[in-house]
C-alpha cells in the first residue's frame, strides 16, 4: 500500500512558511463551505523562539498511536485514499487519540464532538494546490527522503 502525505518540498526550510494560514482557510473552505481555520485538518504552528512557522497535518502512520489507543474504534485506515480516518458514529469524543497524536495532528474544534484530521481532500489536498510559497508537497512515503 503507497501512503501519502504533505511534507515540505525538498529544498524549502520552514523558514520560508511565511505564517499565511492560507492553507486553514482552503482545508476548512473545501470541508465545511466556510473560512474558519478552526475548523481546518491543518494547522500552521509558531515557533516563538525561533521565529518560524511550519504547517502540521496528519502523517497517515501505518502503525498510528491514535488508533491504537482509541476505546472504540472508531480510527480506521481507508485503504482505498491511505489514510486515517475517524468514523463520527463510534467516536465517544474523549479525546484520548489528540492525546496520543505525537505530531499534534488530530484535535476537537471548539464546540465539537468528535475529532478532526487530515483526509488529503480525498487525493487532492487543497492546501498543496493553493500554497502561494509552494512549501507544501504531496508524496508518497516511498518518495520521502527525509
């Protein structure tokens, strides 16, 4: 099974993220019709002390830790897309897979239930597509040389 993901292209340093969050307002535009960065699968996180930000969104791990300590089961990997998904009818939201996510990638928007990740936009992840600094790179774990 080829696992994808969004990684910064090879060459580019999170240096060169500029903190936009052009990236949250397509993620939450293509899932929920609105721009609101709260409720986007990525997130642009500032490093304060060393004056970078960088996006952080699902890895899509083979062996994930959220699924694996998720009490109901409600993680599942879609072999069909390659990722990692929350089904909303098992999700008890007790936040036990954002505890366990050792990226940071998986949260409950404010006002929620249940837990959000990324999907890849089903194959065509918006925040590639529209990243006006080109940092963000759609590959194959088999292509990550990092």
């Amino acid at each position: 099974m080829t696992l994808k993901r969004i990684v910064f292209k090879e060459g580019i340093f999170p240096s060169q993220c500029t903190g936009c969050r052009i990236c949250e307002l397509v993620c939450s535009f293509f899932h929920y019709k609105i721009f609101n960065p709260s409720l986007s699968r990525i997130k642009v996180i500032t490093d304060e002390s060393e004056l970078l930000d960088f996006p952080v969104s699902c890895r899509h791990c083979l062996d994930p830790t959220c699924q694996s300590v998720c009490p109901t089961q409600a993680i599942s990997r879609n072999n069909q897309h390659g990722v990692n998904q929350i089904d909303e009818e098992l999700c008890i939201g007790c936040g036990e897979c954002v505890s366990a996510c050792p990226f940071g990638a998986i949260f409950i928007p404010l006002g929620e239930k249940v837990p959000i990740c990324c999907d890849l936009c089903g194959g065509e992840p918006q925040c590639v597509k529209y990243c006006p600094r080109e940092v963000l790179f759609y590959i194959s774990n088999e292509e990550d040389t990092s």
